[in-house]
C-alpha cells in the first residue's frame, strides 16, 4: 500500500518583468523562499526546490512549520498587492530515512 504524503498549499506571489526575461517567485509565508528564473516554468521549480529545501531544513532544527496563509492575507497584508497569486503544494512531512 502507497504511504500518504502530507502536503499543504501554500500561497505564493508571481511577478514577471516587463520583457518576460525574469520571473520571480516569493513564497511569504516561508522566509526567503524567494526564487528567480528565466521563464514561469523554470522558477516555478526552483519554487518547489526553495520549499522542499526550507521544510528539509525546519525538520532538521526542530523549527516550526508556518501554515499557510489565507490568499487575501497575502494581498492585503503581505505587500504583494499587484502580483499573479497562485498556490503552490508543498510536500511538508519529515525526510524519510
């Protein structure tokens, strides 16, 4: 039988420059998961790496794993006002092994 993963969604802001050359992806509520790359699909991953390796890092020193914020707190609280808001999945159980 498959073994279940815990995964939330956490809400993360999207901007793109003006020319579509850099995109940027921030995750708020986990503190400097904030990427770039050269197109949405290629900062999106770097998003998943950034998450997978800030909840690696929270298992690892027993530090706290913020839920996720709601979406209008992000806009309304969290500066991003402007920005594509989208939610991102995040794995957010202990590395195995």
């Amino acid at each position: 039988m498959p073994k279940l993963v815990n995964t939330a969604l956490y809400p993360c802001a999207v901007l793109k420059s003006g020319d579509d050359t850099i995109w940027r992806i921030v995750v708020p509520d986990l503190p400097g998961c904030d990427v770039t790359g050269a197109t949405y699909w290629q900062t999106k991953e770097l998003a998943y790496a950034a998450t997978a390796s800030w909840i690696a890092d929270a298992h690892r020193t027993r530090r706290a794993i913020p839920p996720p914020s709601p979406m209008s707190n992000v806009i309304q609280f969290m500066g991003y006002e402007g920005w594509d808001l989208r939610w991102l999945s995040v794995v957010i159980d202990p590395p195995r092994g």
